[in-house]
C-alpha cells in the first residue's frame, strides 16, 4: 500500500490521472515507455455541457441564470451514483440527475482541470499541467472566471495561479488623519 500510494503521488505530480475521472471526462489508459498510465480524455456525451458553460460565460452576453437555463435546456443533468449499505453488498438506491443550479454552475467554472491543469493536495497545491489537454484554453479559463480564478503561463512554460486577481482595480487607501 505504501508503495502504491508514493506511486499514485509521483503520476499526480507528472500530470496523469490516479482516482475517479472528473465529469465532463473520461479515464483511457496510455502506454508510456513499457507503462500503462491514465489520462483523461473528453466525454463523447457530456463534455458538451461544460464546454458550452465556458464559451458563454467568456463571452460575457448572458447572466449566469441565462447560462444555466441554455445548458439545462441542452439536457444537463448530474452524474448519477448509487447509494450502497453499510457493507457494501447491495445498492439502496441513486443520487443525481439533478439540474445543473447556480451554486453548482459557479463552483464548476473555477475547476482548473477544464483547462488541463491539477491543482491538489499531492501537487503542494501548486499547479501542474496536466499529460492531456483540457477542454477549454487557459485564456477562455480566465476570461471566464473574470479574476476569481487566474492562471498565468511565465515565459518559461511554468505556471501560477492567483485568487481574486484583479488588477485593473485601483485601491484607494482610507486614513483618518487626511493630509489633504
């Protein structure tokens, strides 16, 4: 198991994929060298939704709530998962299938996994590009997270990321003892 898991943190750490595919995607296994790894590759069926949830937020036309009710109409609905016992023998029953909401909407367009890159707890929470391409461009990314989240590529093709990166916005400092 130890062995197993220093391994699982070195594929993360090189940008391939160890857990469960992200919605939108789909697990593929590679060989690389005499190695299977996986990746993730673009859903036939369901990578339109997120794609489309990108382009139109970039383009900034529509509201959020507009976006939601186009993808919805579209046929969005949420990953469906079973719901099993305590003993993991027998299924109780699903979850999903739900609506795509505004809370969900706004959580999934800060995903830096939909541009290619893996920001997690094995990563030192630095980012890392991913082994595939992503389903959107680091700029449609940007342009469509409007500074919440902000990916930059230094000319040295490594990467940072900001939170709350706006920098057209000019600070005017409040003090109580104005010399003016």
């Amino acid at each position: 198991l130890t062995r197993m898991i220093g391994q699982e943190i070195r594929l993360t750490r090189d940008g391939y994929k160890v857990r469960r595919h992200t919605d939108g995607f789909l697990n593929k296994k590679i060989e690389v060298g005499t190695k299977k790894k996986v990746i993730e590759v673009p859903d036939p069926e369901r990578s339109k939704f997120y794609i489309a949830m990108f382009e139109e937020r970039e383009t900034g036309i529509l509201t959020d709530k507009e976006i939601i009710d186009d993808v919805n109409a579209m046929g969005y609905r949420s990953r469906i998962f079973r719901r099993w016992n305590k003993a993991h023998t027998a299924v109780l029953g699903h979850t999903g299938g739900e609506l795509l909401t505004i809370k969900r909407f706004q959580e999934i367009i800060k995903r830096p996994i939909y541009c290619g890159v893996k920001i997690e707890k094995w990563t030192h929470n630095k980012p890392v590009r991913a082994q595939y391409p992503g389903l959107v461009s680091i700029e449609t990314f940007n342009r469509a997270n409007r500074g919440a989240v902000f990916i930059q590529e230094n000319d040295d093709k490594s990467l940072e990321v900001f939170y709350n990166h706006y920098p057209e916005q000019i600070l005017s400092r409040k003090m109580r003892n104005n010399p003016l």
